[in-house]
C-alpha cells in the first residue's frame, strides 16, 4: 500500500499507533513498526531521561520508522523536544498546543513533523506552521480531545476542504473497514489508539485492559470539560467528576478533584476505581486482546475485502 503517507512516513501501511499516555513505550511502538505501521512512544508519561531509554530500546528492537508523540504542553516539552533532537528521532506527531512552537525547529534537524487537531479552523494554523502532515481526531478518540465535540468523519472532509497536505484520521477507528471509510472522506491514513492501548504488547495494566474490553456502548463519556475535555470510562472517579460538574463546580476545584497522577493510577497501576480510564468508544467494539501483529494483520485484510467490494459496485 503506497500513498502520500506511506511515502512521507517511510512505512508500509499507511496506520499510525496513537501515543498514548501509560500504553505507548517502547515494546508496543516497536511492535507496531516492525509490522508495517509507524509506532509513536508517547512522551506525555515519559521524562526525559525515561524517553531517552525507551527511544534507545525501541532503535534496538526495530529497524523500521517509529516516532514521538509530544503534547505541546507537557511541563518539560522543552527536555523532551532535546532528547528527541540529541537521539536522531526522525518522526514527532505534536499535539495539545501551538504547531508554531516548534515545527521549524524540529524541521531543521530532519524530523517530519504531523500535529493534531480538532477542527478545520486549527488545520489552517497547523498548515500555516508548515507541518508536514495533519492528524484530524474525532471526540470518539479516548483521553484528551477536542472542545468542539466533531465526529470523525464529519471532521475530515471538512479539514480536507482545507488542507492538501497527508490527511490522517483519528478517532474511533479501530478496524479496515473504518480505515477504507476515512480513506473515502479524504484521509491518506488512520491512527489508531484504542485498539492498540488494549494490545498485549501496550505497557497498560492487565485489568485496565479487561475492564476496557468489557465496556458497552455507551460505557465512556467526555468530561472534564472546564480542565481539558477527556474521555473516561464511567468508574466511581467519573460519577465524582460529573457530580461536581453538575453542581457548577468551577475549573479550580476540577483540577484539586484530579490531582496528579490520575491517569497513571488508573492504566498503569490498574486502579479500576479512583484512577481515569481514558479510552475511546470504539472499545465497546473490541473484546480480546491481541498481539499487534494480529491486529494489523486483521485491519489489513478486512481493508481489502473493502475495496473488493467498492470494485464490485462499479
């Protein structure tokens, strides 16, 4: 499969594992890669020093393409941005902050660089830092999202419409055939989080995976919207959450309500209870948990069966 993505990324399949907080070290990105896709450690669980490690163990464990994903607004974004530059990364996806910060910069020492957005309008700020690629993520998407609450697939036409760079879709897309669906509405790729999270190679912890598994329609919800809109599993942390968002509670007393290291409780440490379960819709779509080569392998071959099927229509 070769296309603008394939090309620009240097992968064989044009599928981009989201990197995701507590999920996305070094054995599930070097997982992904040596499977044909682009892995991404995510930098928002890991300091700098600790990336350093892991972007050191996953060169050792692939010789393929794998990159960094970095939330713009991670308190040591600057270490990171360091550490990615002094160890020859040649891939970082950016998100939650300005594309403009550091675009240029990681340009100059030969890293391709896509960034996240939530709309067409930050499509437009993102093409005017001259990112390479764009990442258009629906509120299907598990953990952080977007304010605007756009689905995915009514997201990317309208950030095609305004944007010819690769187009990469994200957000409930966990299957080929979602994958063939995005690829009709003008994505050059998919980045996939979800099922990749609930992998058997993803750094979660065992029960944060079951109880993902297990989830129904309707089990995750978005919340903490005065704070950072995140999407939850419903747990007796979110039923507090949404008990003080009802009553008024203001932005202050949200994040007192988090604290820190919430997420990592929740799917790292596996508290089932008090920690955030931050995962996306399509969870309730998934029920085993698998090695990544058999996801891909399976995202593949139904992608195919897709377009068999478009061709038998015309």
């Amino acid at each position: 499969m070769s296309n603008r993505v394939t090309e620009l990324l240097k992968i064989r399949y044009p599928i981009i594992q989201g990197g995701m907080v507590w999920c996305s070290g070094w054995r599930l990105a070097s997982a992904v890669s040596n499977n044909g896709g682009l892995g991404l450690l995510g930098a928002g669980s890991l300091p700098a020093e600790l990336l350093r490690e892991h972007i050191r163990k996953c060169r050792a464990a692939t010789p393929f393409p794998f990159g960094v994903n970095v939330p713009l607004t991670f308190h040591d974004a600057e270490g990171i941005m360091r550490v990615i530059i002094d160890e020859g990364v040649r891939v970082v996806f950016s998100s939650a902050g300005n594309p403009g910060t550091w675009t240029k910069t990681l340009q100059s020492h030969g890293i391709t660089v896509a960034h996240v957005v939530s709309s067409s309008r930050f499509a437009r700020k993102a093409g005017e830092a001259g990112v390479d690629a764009i990442v258009a993520e629906g509120f299907e998407a598990g953990g952080h999202n977007g304010r605007e609450e756009t689905t995915t697939f009514t997201l990317i036409p309208q950030v095609r419409a305004v944007t010819q760079l690769p187009l990469i879709a994200a957000g409930g897309v966990g299957t080929g055939a979602a994958m063939r669906a995005a690829m009709c509405l003008g994505a050059d790729g998919v980045q996939v989080g979800t099922r990749f999270a609930l992998s058997e190679e993803s750094s979660a912890h065992p029960d944060f995976k079951q109880r993902c598994i297990l989830a129904g329609e309707g089990d995750t919800m978005l919340t903490l919207k005065k704070l950072s809109p995140t999407r939850l599993i419903k747990n007796e942390f979110y039923e507090k959450v949404k008990a003080a968002e009802d009553r008024g509670a203001g932005a202050e007393e949200m994040q007192a309500l988090t604290g820190r290291g919430r997420a990592r409780q929740g799917i790292f440490e596996g508290d089932l209870a008090n920690g955030m379960l931050e995962i996306g819709q399509v969870s309730s779509a998934i029920r085993t948990v698998e090695p990544v080569k058999t996801i891909i392998e399976q995202m593949i071959a139904e992608y195919r069966e897709c377009l068999k099927s478009d061709c038998a229509l015309e």
